[in-house]
C-alpha cells in the first residue's frame, strides 16, 4: 500500500525546502514569499531498509525493490483559509486526498527569512493552521447531518451508523477539539469515520524546523511543540530542511554519514519521518524475496495474510489459498527459504493468520 503524507504549514517555514530535500528533487519551488507552491507536488522516495540488503546477500537476488514513501508539498495556509482566504480552498482540498499531516513549524529565527504572522511562534502558527481544519470540518459536517438525520429517523441502518460517528466528532468540533480526539476504536465504526475526510480526523507528526545549530538537540521554540504535541497524543521531530538540502546533495553514503556525525546526528531527517510516520499510520513492512529480485512491501498492522497477498497483486487476494511464511531473523539464520523449511521455520498459514513485521511470505493462489 502506499504511503502519503501532505506537507502543510504557514507560509515561509520551509515545507518546500524540506520537501526538495526529502525527495531530492527540485520540482518545488523554494523561495522566500509565499504561496511558492501553487499546486500540490508529489515526490516518492524509496524507504531505506537495511533488511532488504540482507535478503539479496542470501538470495543472490538480482535487484532489490525497497516500498515507497510518497509526500505531497502543499501551498502554504493562512488565517481565514476556510473560508476562502488566500489558497484556502484549494489547500483544503488538497490535504483532504492525504492519509497524515507532516505539518511543518518554524523552529528558527531569521531576519532575512520573512514570517507572514511577523514574528516566530511556532505554537500560534500550529493553532492557526489546527482552527482552520477545524472550522472548515465544522461546516462541512452541519452540512451534511441534516440529510443524514433524516434519513436515521425514517429506519436507514447505514445513516444510523454513521449518525454515531458524525455526532461525536460534530459535538468535539463545536467544543473546539479536533476530530481525531473522538476517533473509534471499532474497525467498522473507523471504516465509516475515514469515509468523512475530516481534515482533523487525520494523523498528524510535528516538524520542528530548526537552525543548523539546533539540529542535534533542538531549541526553546522545538521544546515548546514537544510539549504540545505530548499534550495532544501526537508526536514531534526536529529536523533543519538546510541540512537536509545539504546531506541531498551528497551521493556517497559515507560522506553523509560523516557529514552528519561531524554535526551530531546519526541518520537523515529523511530516516526519522519515515519511521515517526510508520509508527503514525500503523504501518509495517513484509518481503518477498527469491533469485530474480527482493522486495519489501508496505501493510497496516494487523493485515491478514490474504490482505497482504491482494497488495501484491488482486488476483493473490482473490484466489487465496495458504501462504508459505519465515520469519525475517529464522530466513537469515538458517541462510534462507531451504535451511529454513530443513529447520522447521518454514510455517504454513492460512485466511486468518496476522502478519509480522519483517516476515518473509510466499503466496499460494488459484484463480
């Protein structure tokens, strides 16, 4: 499945500077005044994984194809968005198609680097940007709980059902919370909660944004997102999109990783997202691995074995009958599929098996 993540935030604070180094691209224009980014664009990285190295080794795999990451840097918002303000239309529009916010704060001062709000505060830019989502969730919801309780009056089990999980989220907005502070736990009830494209109903990680100085162990301005974020049961990174721009630029790994330690920090922005994003989704990784190629494929935790087989290809899902499944620490111990099954870790499962991280699955099908 895949995996994306809109870039959000106030003018200036660096989303497209960050989303060019991200992707190591420069699609989007990064300059200093706002609304730089007039349509949404889409990068998609490769999710580095050391395991995937290690499948080719044993498999002699002639190629290894890691699963992808896809952001999307969106035009920056301003007050009054919802209602039409600056690209606000157009903003919530484009972040309504995203399945996470990486909502990008300025953590940094810098004269030559104009903020729209006129000075640095990266808790008001996080509540502006929150009351916006919120008040155009607001009047998207008194819209349509009319039709909706019309329809639950007169016996519809489906406007019933989602009546339960309109009311909530309406009652949380009108108190000034966001969607997801009401999220259910009940699959079925989450299915019909996602079905709203509720702007706050999504995931959300903190970027802090912070100078080169900053990097390794953040400042005031990150400590005081950390602290909201903790607060709202979301998470924060701190990350400086000039590095990052910088680390883009080299091609060497080891000139990274010396470029990196020599400023205190142990991997890339890049890296840390990945998996602050992973954990945000609930997202966790399976391989396949053989002779012609490894590959690592993307699945919400708790897929099901046929649910895993469909990611592959539909037909897989369709015609499912069992899936020959290696743990990925039993396929390296015993050096892969054949020392496996000889050692008895080579299990067969059936529609109801839950997948692992890291397992290693080859499917059988009939079609």
């Amino acid at each position: 499945m895949g995996f994306n993540c809109g870039i959000v935030g106030l003018p200036n604070v660096g989303k497209s500077t960050l989303f060019n180094a991200l992707t190591a691209t420069v699609n989007a224009q990064a300059a200093n005044y706002p609304f730089c980014t007039i349509e949404p664009n889409i990068g998609r990285v490769a999710v580095p994984d050391r395991r995937l190295l290690e499948l080719q080794r044993i498999d002699k795999a002639e190629k290894i194809v890691p699963t992808q990451l896809e952001f999307v840097d969106i035009a920056g918002l301003v007050k009054g968005a919802s209602k039409g303000e600056g690209l606000g239309n157009q903003f919530l529009a484009n972040i309504r198609e995203v399945d996470a916010i990486i909502h990008v704060l300025r953590c940094f001062d810098d004269t030559d680097v104009v903020h729209v709000e006129g000075s640095v505060d990266p808790i008001r830019d996080a509540m502006t940007v929150e009351t916006e989502l919120m008040l155009a969730d607001l009047e998207s919801l008194e819209k349509r709980i009319v039709g909706v309780q019309k329809k639950a009056q007169a016996g519809d089990k489906v406007s019933k059902s989602l009546l339960a999980v309109m009311e909530p989220a309406l009652s949380a907005l009108r108190e000034g919370k966001t969607a997801r502070t009401v999220r259910p736990q009940e699959a079925e009830a989450q299915r019909l909660f996602d079905q709203m494209y509720l702007l706050t109903g999504k995931p959300v990680l903190y970027v802090c944004n912070v100078d080169e100085a900053s990097a390794a162990n953040g400042n005031d301005y990150s400590a005081a997102v950390a602290q909201m974020a903790a607060k709202q049961g979301n998470s924060s990174i701190i990350i400086s999109a000039h590095i990052e721009s910088e680390v883009a630029q080299l091609t060497d790994e080891a000139e990274q990783k010396e470029f990196l330690e020599a400023l205190g920090l142990s991997e890339t922005g890049l890296n840390r997202i990945i998996k602050a994003g992973y954990a945000l989704l609930d997202l966790e990784t399976f391989f396949t691995s053989g002779p012609k190629e490894s590959h690592a494929w993307t699945m919400k935790k708790g897929c099901t074995a046929p649910q895993a087989a469909g990611i592959i290809h539909t037909d897989f899902e369709r015609g499912f009958i069992r899936a020959e499944v290696i743990s990925y620490d039993d396929y390296v111990a015993f050096h892969g599929e054949v020392g496996a099954r000889e050692n008895g870790k080579l299990r067969q499962e059936g529609k109801a098996y839950i997948m692992r991280d890291g397992d290693i699955a080859h499917f059988l099908f009939n079609v």
